[in-house]
C-alpha cells in the first residue's frame, strides 16, 4: 500500500500540466494551479483499483490564500 509523501504542514505547489498531459478524471481546479499550499490532511482514500489490486491512493486537504481546505489528489502535488 502507498503512503502519503507529504505531511501536515507541509508547504506544496499545485502543479500545472503539461501541454499534451491528460488531466485524469478529477483534475484540480485551474485557479489554483501553479498556486503554493499548506498540506492540511494526509492520508489515503479509497481510488480505483490498478492492476496490482490496491485500491488505496494518497490524497491530501490543502489549504491556500482565503479558500476553504481543497482535498486533492498527490500526483497534482509537487514540493514547493
């Protein structure tokens, strides 16, 4: 089972994608994309399952600016 890379008070960035990147089903919002947060919440949420049957990904609730916690996925997360 993965585990989370960041941890609470953590400071991240909001990653913006590449030109010809898929975003996925649940990419963050685009306002606040290239944007630095406060890791709030780690842990792990029940995702789909890939091929080694773990269904369990990182996910973490952010914390940016006035806007209330964002919960969002690790692989949108980068060190800031």
């Amino acid at each position: 089972m993965k585990r989370p890379k960041f941890h609470p008070m953590d400071l991240v960035k909001v990653r913006t994608p590449g030109r010809h990147e898929k975003l996925g089903t649940r990419p963050p919002g685009t306002l606040i994309m290239g944007k630095t947060a406060t890791v709030e919440i780690a842990g792990l949420i029940n995702g789909a399952a890939s091929s080694v049957g773990d269904t369990m990904t990182p996910a973490y609730y952010i914390r940016m600016e006035n806007l209330p916690a964002i919960l969002i996925y690790e692989e949108w997360l980068e060190e800031a």
